[in-house]
C-alpha cells in the first residue's frame, strides 16, 4: 500500500503540467477528449476526490447535477476562449478539502457539497483547453472530455456507496486522506518553486 501511494505522490510531482494536456499524443477528437481528465493529473485527483466525498453523501444524483453544471460552465468558457485561469490550482485545493471530508467521513451541509461539486466541474472545463485548430475537433474533444469526466465521477462515487462493510468504509477514508495528502504534495512542489 505504501509503495503505491509513493509512487502515484511521486507520478504527480514529477507530471509536466504543460503536456499534460495532449495525455496520448496522435489521440484527439472524441476519444482524446474522453481520456483527457484521466491523464492529467490535477484532474484524476480532484475527480476522485470528489467522487468518493460524494459516495458519502445522500444527495448523490443532486450533487452530481451540480457538477455537470459546473462542468458544462467551465467547458463553455473556454470554448469561448476565456484566457488562462489558475483552475488547475483550484482543482489541487478541492482535491484537499474533498480528500480530507472524505477522511474525517463528516456530515457536511448539502450547500458544502453543491458548492465543491461546482467548483470542481468548473475548475475542470476551465483546464481542459484543447490544443487543436479546428473549431469542430475542439467541440468534439470539449464533449468528449465533459462526459469522460462525469464517468469517472459517476464510477468513483457509485463504487464508494455500495461499499457497507466497516473496513471498506475505513478503506474509503484512507484513499480520500491520501488523495488530499497528493493533492498537497502536488501544491507544495508548485508554490515551491
């Protein structure tokens, strides 16, 4: 288990945050898009922070509604070429709050959870420029990269809440401190420098 969080904490220090948004090269279009919040790092982090946060919570679907709202926001924006933002900073910090809630396995407010559902989708669109020149191909990928993302959130938190048994649930909670203890890794190497 050690050897596995150092190596996914060493993977995140070491990951190019400027390539990070071509994840396989030659791969754009729809299936680019579709893998896209998987290989980024801040993403996969802040994906999985929140989905197992959410796999806790009873308002799931709700929630999940305000991530896509979030999500179809931010990927909007930068379909109309907002400039750069400091999303992928953003993203790394819910990725903390989500991986620590998760660890303390607190009831929070549902307004906490709708709230770090939007920032999250939001922050995502907003890191998720594509690097295409063709308008149409830049949709596709934008598309591809909506629905890859509520995938991965909808999987993390579905697989979270039909976890019952006291050991899973302790299991959940150590996966979402060392999401956050990555998360901060990630944030500390950054401002570091």
């Amino acid at each position: 288990m050690r050897r596995g969080a150092f190596a996914l904490a060493l993977f995140l220090i070491i990951a190019d945050t400027a390539g990070a948004h071509a994840p396989v090269p030659g791969l754009d279009g729809f299936p680019g898009g579709l893998l896209h919040p998987v290989f980024v790092p801040a993403h996969l982090l802040a994906l999985l922070g929140l989905g197992l946060f959410l796999g806790q919570q009873p308002a799931r679907v709700l929630t999940a509604l305000f991530f896509a709202a979030g999500l179809i926001g931010g990927l909007g924006a930068i379909a109309s070429a907002v400039g750069e933002t400091p999303a992928n900073s953003v993203l790394l910090t819910t990725a903390v709050i989500t991986g620590m809630l998760t660890a303390l396995a607190l009831d929070v407010p549902r307004l906490v959870g709708w709230l770090l559902a939007v920032v999250t989708g939001a922050g995502i669109g907003l890191d998720s420029p594509p690097h295409v020149i063709s308008v149409t191909e830049a949709t596709i990928m934008l598309i591809g990269t909506g629905i890859g993302a509520l995938i991965v959130l909808i999987a993390v938190a579905t697989a979270v809440a039909v976890l019952r048994r006291e050991w899973q649930r302790i299991g959940v909670r150590v996966l979402g401190s060392w999401t956050a203890a990555s998360a901060i890794l990630v944030l500390a190497m950054r401002f570091a420098k």
